[in-house]
C-alpha cells in the first residue's frame, strides 16, 4: 500500500481507506502483487548489503580508527550503494507490479511478463530507472547505520559495566535491545530520508513524466506541495520498523556464532 499512497493519482486517502478501496474494487489479491519479485529480490539484497557492510568496515578498521563513525558511514555507503546498483531491476519490477490497478477478477500481470514488458518498451537501461533516487536513499542507510551502531555501543558499555568480562552474550535481553536500538534508528532514518523514496516510485512509474532525481523533486513541490514527499511514510514505517528490527537482530545473532571467540 505504500507504493499506492506515494503514486501522485488519485490524491492519498490515507492507509484504511486505499485498504478499503483496494479490497472492494481489486480483491485481496491485490494485497499481495508483487510479493514474488519481493521475496526473490530480499534474500540477495540483504545477503549483498551485510557482505559488503561486514567486508567494508572490516577492512576500514585497519586504516581508519577502528568503529569510529567515519568507518561506519563509509561502510554503509559501500553497503548501500552495492546493495541498489545489483538489485534495482528486481525492486522496479516490483513496482510496476504494485501501482497496476485492477478491476476485481482481471487477470494481473506476473513478474515475467512486466519484466519482459519492460525489457521490450525501455531496453536495458529501463531496469535502472529510479537508480539515482536509491543512491540518494543511500543517506537513510547512512543514518540508520551510524544511530544503530552507537546504540550498540551504548548496550555494551552498559552490559560491561555489570560484567565486565562478557561480550554481548546471545540471551533475550541482549537481543530485545538491539530489536530495539535497530527499530529506534530505522525510524530515525527513514523520517529524515523518505523523500528519496517517493521520487523513486516516481521515476519508476511506466510512461511517466518524471525524467530525473531533481526534476522530479522540483515537479512534486511544485504541483503538491513539500508534504507530497511524505506521502504513504505511515504506511511504510510499519513496515519497516519491524523488518528492520528482526533483520539486524538475526545479523547480530549469525554475527555472534560466526564469531572464533566462541
């Protein structure tokens, strides 16, 4: 539904009421277009973004000083930007998928038949469009890293404090706080970065007339307002938020039985 609140037509009428609309005039199916290029496109996307996050601030601890926040933002800079370039033509299809509208019991296209359609009508370079739209959001990954990271460091200072020989042991306390320190900055970031992400379903709309990051950005206040920027930012931040928090605690959690301290 987020994809449908950042589309510019018709005017956002909030979450419950697109769920209503959708149900009565497309079905529940609808609910779930675009769940197969969804999950093909997670387990690469995630399994890129940690490697190169993991790989980059790994090596950057040997010439930078070591978890600093230059290090955490080059790395997550290198994660995000690895991350988009690699996996944009999966998220596009997506996309389209998502803002399709149909009518109840119309037969909706699947994910190979909207890449093909893509592939036949913009080539190639049709998969990338939106690229620079998810490099700018590469600023979101940057914020959510550097608040993530901090508070780890708070979580361990404070569990050092009581036990100062252990080093964040693997139990519920210790995984609800990093839950919760991975919620925190998601929400953090994703406020102060959304614009990014309306002007990227923009740019990937089919036939628009949205051509490039800044005309884009200039044609939505201009016509809608700043506020248009945020459109669909409820909806998506109940997404985000428990993703990001399951996603980082199972990160930590490999991170840990990886570990040759164990």
């Amino acid at each position: 539904m987020s994809v449908r609140l950042m589309n510019p037509t018709p005017p956002s009428p909030g979450v419950l009421k697109l769920l209503r609309a959708i149900l009565e005039k497309e079905g529940k199916r609808s609910l779930f277009r675009g769940l197969g290029p969804n999950l093909a496109g997670v387990a690469p996307s995630r399994a890129i973004y940690f490697a190169a996050y993991s790989a980059t601030k790994e090596r950057l601890n040997t010439v930078l000083v070591p978890e600093s926040k230059g290090v955490h933002i080059l790395a997550a800079a290198c994660a995000g930007i690895s991350s988009a370039t690699l996996t944009n033509p999966i998220w596009l299809v997506k996309t389209r998928m998502q803002l399709e509208a149909r009518v109840k019991g119309e037969t909706a296209s699947s994910a190979l038949q909207c890449a093909m359609h893509v592939y036949h009508t913009e080539g190639l370079r049709g998969f990338y469009r939106g690229i620079t739209a998810s490099y700018a959001g590469v600023s979101e990954t940057i914020i959510h890293f550097v608040i993530y990271e901090a508070l780890k460091k708070e979580l361990r200072n404070s569990q050092h404090s009581h036990s100062p020989s252990l080093t964040l042991p693997p139990n519920n306390n210790d995984f609800f706080g990093l839950m919760s320190a991975a919620a925190v900055s998601k929400t953090c970031a994703t406020c102060i970065a959304y614009p990014h992400e309306v002007i990227r379903t923009r740019l990937r709309e089919e036939g628009s007339r949205y051509r490039s990051l800044a005309q884009t950005l200039q044609l939505v206040v201009r016509e809608e307002g700043p506020l248009a920027l945020y459109r669909g930012l409820l909806a998506h931040l109940i997404r985000q938020i428990p993703n990001a928090a399951i996603m980082m605690a199972t990160y930590e959690l490999i991170v840990h039985l990886a570990s040759p301290t164990l």
